[in-house]
C-alpha cells in the first residue's frame, strides 16, 4: 500500500502560481492521501470549494474533509438572495478503499498577541485493508511554539492510549432496531495500529519527536533504512539563503513498522512550499 502526506499550500507552488490540479496529479498514484492546508471558499484562492475539486480529480478515491478553521462567508446577491457557504481550512484524507468511519480532534491550541496563530486538526479515518482495519491520521501541528506541539503530541497519544477503552463512534448492541442507529452494520472496528501522517512543524532532533517516538510510533523513513535528519520535505528562503528542513513525516505503530518497504521524499516537486512524503507498507 502506497501513503503519501503532502501539505499543499491550499494550492500555491514555489512559483507562486495557484494550481490545485498540479499539486493533486502528483499524488494521484497513492492509495491513501492524506493532505493538509486545504480550504474552502477563501477569496486568495477564487472562492474554490477545494475538497469538491480534490474529490473530482481523484474520482476513484473515498474522502474526508475536516475542517479546523471555519468562519462565516456568506453572501448576498444583487438581487436580496443569501448564498450561504463558509470559510474552512483544514485537513482532507483519501483512500481507494472505503474510509469506514472518521473523526476530526482539534488540538489544542494557546492564544497568541504576536503572531497569528489558528485551530490545528488530526483528521482521523479507519480504513478495512486485506489484512486488517487500519487508522489513519492526517494531522498539522502548530508551526509557532514547540510548547504548543507537544501539547498536542500528547493529547493525540492520549487520544490513541483510549482507543482500546473507546472503540469507534458507536459501540454496543443496537437495541432500537426501530430507531435504525446501527443501519445494520455490525460495530465498527477501532483498532490499535495507526499512521500519522502530516506536517509536524518540527525537526528530527527535536523534543516533539523524541515525544512521538516515546509514545510508541516510529518514523517511517528511520524503518526504511534512512537517517532521521537524512531527508528534507520544505523548502524556504531565510536570511537571504536557502533552507532545507524536514518538517513532513510519516509515523506508524511499531507492529506496523516491521513492513514498510520504503520511505521517499518527492523533493524538488514545485507545486507547494512543502514536498509530497511516500511511504511503502505491506498490508
């Protein structure tokens, strides 16, 4: 099975240019997508519904869309008539199988007085593979205060602690068959392998992923065989020069660490700031 997490800049490359169909070409061959900074109805990118576009060049695809920021953007017409829609920017998970069901965790999150600071997502999806129900994560940590990621690192694996205790968003026999809660489904699966897969805004020498690490998941390109700091996923100009980090990773359970079979970084790929990160599992 072949996961790619790509930020994608709600559609801006290196150049400047806005091209969503650019962006999701080049991931258009994994099976499961996760995507963040995607958004809806924002005048920078011509008032676009980008999940509908997304879903609509990716047609073989399931989706999801959680969006962490969500603001008013309605509009009135000449004519007196309202045009409801809302302003949205978060995270999108795809998969060529059916994504069973979903969940979206706001993470926490600390007021700012110098910097502009939002709402960051997890989007959460459980998919049935051949071999076993899998969950999956596409996530954007906060790129302002590693305080305010580690927060959220550990409320994300507290979440995941739980889901032993938890179980899916419904659990229990359906015992109002009239009522239909169940649509006759058996209870859903929650299990306990996972892939988080997103822009961490965070190094490989950091506490934050010494963090992730100590909570149980792996770094799936440190599996494959590379350096921790051996890759780099962004790109920026600072202080007149240009810089390489690794921000972007894919992090898996350990049992699920065992097969991955490669970890690959689409480097030089113009259509974001960040680049697209592929990993190969056996599943």
């Amino acid at each position: 099975m072949k996961l790619v997490s790509y930020n994608i800049q709600y559609g801006f490359g290196l150049d400047g240019v806005y091209d969503l169909p650019r962006a999701i070409r080049s991931v258009a061959d994994a099976d499961v997508i996760a995507l963040q900074e995607v958004e809806r109805h924002w005048p920078r990118t011509n008032f676009d519904d980008q999940p509908s576009i997304i879903a609509a060049l990716l047609p073989n695809h399931h989706w999801v869309y959680g969006p962490a920021f969500d603001m008013d953007a309605d509009v009135r017409e000449p004519d007196g008539r309202l045009v409801h829609r809302r302003r949205q920017f978060g995270t999108m998970l795809l998969s060529r199988l059916p994504i069973v069901w979903s969940k979206l965790h706001l993470l926490p999150m600390r007021k700012m007085t110098h910097r502009l600071n939002t709402q960051n997502p997890a989007l959460e999806g459980m998919i049935r593979t051949p071999t076993g129900p899998l969950r999956v994560l596409s996530l954007h940590l906060a790129h302002i205060d590693a305080d305010e990621r580690l927060e959220q690192i550990d409320y994300l694996l507290a979440r995941h602690r739980r889901v032993p205790i938890e179980g899916g968003p419904w659990s229990g026999p359906d015992d109002e068959p009239h009522r239909n809660w169940s649509n006759g489904e058996s209870e859903p699966e929650a299990p306990r392998d996972a892939v988080w897969l997103g822009d961490f805004n965070m190094l490989p020498e950091s506490v934050e992923y010494r963090r992730i690490n100590a909570g149980g998941f792996v770094d799936a390109a440190v599996a494959a065989g590379h350096l921790a700091d051996g890759l780099h996923t962004h790109e920026r100009m600072f202080e007149g020069r240009l810089q390489h980090r690794r921000l972007d990773y894919c992090f898996l359970t350990e049992s699920l660490a065992r097969n991955v079979r490669s970890s690959s970084v689409d480097a030089g790929n113009p259509a974001s700031d960040h680049f697209p990160v592929w990993t190969e599992i056996d599943v």
